[in-house]
C-alpha cells in the first residue's frame, strides 16, 4: 500500500532534475560561467532554459512577456553570479530570480497572482472529492465511500493522453494552486524550495497543493472512467 | 498515548497531502495508516493520488524557438563582465 505501484513508478520515472541538492555537474557549469564560457551559459540555457519559460508564463499573459522575463533572469543570474553562493540549488536559485521578475511584470500588466492571499482563490470550503462519493450520516457507515475510486491499470499509466489529460487538468487550476503542483511536481522542488521560491509558508504551499492535487487526480479519475 | 478515533474515509482524503508530506504527527498518522491498512478505496484513492503526482513529473517544458535561444546568447555575448 504505502511501497504501492505508483509510489515505486513515481520513484523510477521522476526526471532526474528533480534531486534539491546541486549537481556537481552544475557547480562544474557555473565555474565555466564566472570564466565567461559561452558553451556552458548554452548548457545552462538548454537544462534551465525550457522550465523557467514555462515558469514565467505562469505569471505573464503572453509568450513574448514571458520570454522577457527570462532574458531578464538570466541578466540577473550574470550580475549576481558572484554572490551565488550554492545554498540551494542553481534551480531554486533561478526559479527564485524568475519568479520576483515575474511578479513584478505581472504587476505592472495588472495580472496580479496574489500568492499570499490564500483565500483569493476562491476555493475555501471546496472538498478533495465530491461529498455525493460518501455515505451520509444516517447510514451505518458516515463518511465511508459509496462509490470508491477503482485500480488505475498500470500500463495506462504511461500513456501519452494520460499526461496530457494531466497537463490540461494543471492548466486549468487556479494560478497559485498551478504555479505550487508545477514547482512540486511537474519540476520537482521540495516544499521548502517551493516556499522558497514562491515566498509561501509551509502551511500555505500545503493547502495550494492539496487542492491542486484534488483536482487533478478527480481529472484523471474522470478520463480513466471515459475511456474504459 | 493519545488514540484517535477512527477517521472517515471522507477524512482520509482531506489529509492525504499531509501524509505524503510527512507532516502529520504520530497518534495521526497511526490513525491514517490503520484506516489504509483496511480500507481498499482509500488506498486505490491514494494510488491515484500518487499516479497523478508520478504523471505531473513527465510533463515536459516545451523547447525554447531557436530565435529566443539566439538573443539569449547574443545578450551573454554583450554582457560586460565587471
């Protein structure tokens, strides 16, 4: 159950960016950097570059915008080179450059994502699962499933529709909500780099999960039951 | 040490997230961990839950236009190095 098939799935396919701790590999990349070595800001762009566009489009309404936003990140990254001091990982590090840049552009095109407004979701009181899947509180058993969630077969596991399903269901979420599941578990981050970067407390980053989570897998339950 | 009563299913799945983060603490996880050991729709309930987090962690970010990859290099270029 707690070892169960999609946690030892979860453990073989995560990317291998996913580890908090820097690789020597970066270390390696950034020393060239300091040395104004061009193949390695190529690395660098070609393992970071990808992630913090999607990042940034999480914050700015236009692809334009958010490729501005990561040509400023990385004009950051060369002045604040120096002062990296690898405490966290260069990831946390950029995704944290990325995203006070972001907000701020996001500002000043009034698409505020207020990240310390929890509420501002909208979603207070909203439950993890419908409450007509539980018995009600006459019956013998309040609160146990009337209609329990079914195996998910295996093999449908890697499918690409099912990815993309997930991708859609993510799209879709709230934008706290969105940007909280993309740094946990579309890129990895562990909660105390997400706080890190999204400026959250441990509890909030929590709650924002747990609703995004909610609702992806209720997605993702929905397309296992379409497409049976 | 201080039992806890037995959770609901419909419990269960409000504290999920806080039994995959590790944040709960002991009398609650046992409580938690009881109910999974004889429930099998919590359990299928927190295989999707991990699925769905196993999926999220193939999606991949789409690949920068080869025009944004060259002004960003063009910009390393101009960069004046203190």
């Amino acid at each position: 159950m707690l070892g169960g098939r999609a946690r030892a799935l979860s453990r073989a396919y995560r990317p291998a960016t996913a580890t908090p701790i820097p690789t020597d590999d970066d270390a390696e990349l950034l020393r060239a950097l300091r040395a104004g070595d061009e193949h390695a800001f190529a690395e660098l762009v070609a393992k970071y570059g990808p992630s913090l566009l999607r990042l940034a489009q999480l914050f700015v309404s236009s692809r334009a915008v958010a490729e501005e936003v990561v040509a400023e990140t990385w004009l950051a990254v060369f002045t604040g080179l120096e002062r990296f001091e690898g405490r966290s990982s260069l990831k946390t590090w950029l995704f944290r450059i990325l995203t006070n840049k972001a907000k701020t552009r996001g500002q000043r095109e009034s698409r505020t994502v207020p990240f310390s407004a929890l509420a501002a979701d909208g979603d207070e009181g909203e439950t993890a699962v419908d409450v007509d899947r539980f018995l009600g509180p006459d019956s013998r058993h309040p609160g146990g499933w009337a209609v329990p969630p079914r195996g998910v077969p295996e093999e449908r596991l890697l499918a690409r529709e099912v990815r993309e399903r997930i991708e859609t269901a993510i799209a879709a979420l709230p934008p706290n909500q969105r940007a909280v599941i993309t740094l946990r578990d579309v890129e990895g981050l562990s909660a105390e780099e997400a706080c890190n970067v999204l400026g959250l407390s441990e509890t909030n980053q929590r709650v924002l999960l747990h609703r995004a989570r909610s609702k992806v897998r209720a997605a993702f339950e929905r397309y296992l039951e379409e497409t049976e | 040490m201080n039992a806890i009563r037995d959770l609901a299913c419909q419990e269960i799945v409000e504290l999920v997230t806080e039994f995959l983060e590790g944040t709960m603490d002991s009398p609650l996880r046992a409580a938690f961990e009881a109910h999974l050991a004889r429930c099998d729709g919590c359990t299928e309930y927190l295989d999707q839950i991990e699925a769905t987090i196993m999926v999220a962690g193939t999606i991949e970010p789409e690949a920068l236009s080869p025009d944004f990859r060259a002004r960003l290099l063009e910009a390393f270029r101009d960069f004046e190095r203190p």
